[in-house]
C-alpha cells in the first residue's frame, strides 16, 4: 500500500510539473516584445502622419498613416512578435501605386497597448479599428496586406468584415495547430 501511495505521488508530481510547464511556455509565447529597430515612412520621403485609435475593447492602436489622396487603402499587417516597422520597406511601392497605406502595431506589439498577442483572435478587433480609422480618412475600398500572423489576421477579418475588398495572405498559417 505505501508503494502505490508514492507511485501516486510521483504522479501527480509529474502532472503538476508538466502542467506548469505549459502554462509559463504560454505566458512566453503570448508576451509583449519591443521594438529593435524603429523605422519611418520619412526614411523614403513619403508624407505620414502618426496614426492613433481605439479598439471596441479600449486599446490604444498606434501606427502611420500614409496619404496618396485617393479612396483606396491598403492595410498592412505585421508578423507575430514583429512591428509595423520593417514592413516600411513596402510603402514606397504601394503609394506610389496610388494607395493610401494605414500601417499600425497590433496589440500588444510595438507602439500599440496591451500586453499580449492572441494569435488572430482578438487582433481581429484591431483590424476593425483600423478600418473605422481609415474610413474617417477618406478611404472605401479597402485591401489588407498581412505578413505571417498577420496573413492570418487578414483572413479571419475579411470574413467578418465586407468592406475588405481585397486580401494579401503573405506566409501566414492555415492553421494556429500548425503554426505552433
């Protein structure tokens, strides 16, 4: 009796260690991550003006808003644990194409408030509130343009919002499981 107590022990043991384990690798994987490098549209000499806005649920969204003077707009998606700032590299060629271009950091990201990434499910709302920004800007018709994750984001938004005319899945997941 006393050796199956211990083998029940070492069990539980296990089970709590294990579980443990999963429950810190999730608060490492979903953190907030800073910027390295801070870039700006002022790098390439495009006109830009910072962009802030809110999210249904309170957050401050921060980014660039980059005007062509047309009702076209782009909105770009940046990357898991990445920020709107190496995406820069792709303003240039998309305003010269005659789109506005609203890029912005996904919560928890960069510039933007809070403290953790969802994988898509809650940035779906910054998505939103992208747009509701880029409206008030001028734009109606919209494409998304979304790297990794934010590939992801720019799918999971388009079925949910009709004024997404236009989609550019770049490297992101079909699949979270996949992904992870």
């Amino acid at each position: 009796m006393h050796g199956m107590i211990t083998i029940i022990q070492i069990f539980i043991l296990l089970f709590v260690l294990l579980l443990g384990a999963i429950i810190g690798f999730s608060f490492w994987l979903t953190r907030r991550r800073q910027v390295f490098k801070p870039r700006s549209p002022a790098e390439y000499n495009l006109p830009f003006e910072d962009a802030e806005f809110s999210t249904e649920d309170g957050l401050r969204l921060r980014g660039w808003w980059i005007p062509a003077g047309t009702d076209r707009t782009l909105i770009l998606l940046h990357g898991f644990a990445g920020s709107l700032d190496p995406d820069v590299i792709y303003t240039p060629a998309l305003h010269a194409a005659g789109f506005n271009i609203l890029q912005f950091d996904f919560r928890g990201h960069g510039r933007s408030d809070g403290g953790i990434c969802t994988f898509g499910y809650l940035e779906r709302r910054d998505v939103r509130a992208a747009l509701n920004f880029a409206s008030r800007k001028g734009g109606c018709h919209f494409g998304v343009v979304g790297f990794s994750m934010g590939g992801m984001v720019a799918v999971l938004s388009a079925a949910e919002c009709p004024q997404i005319e236009a989609i550019v899945h770049d490297g992101g997941p079909a699949r979270l499981s996949s992904a992870i």
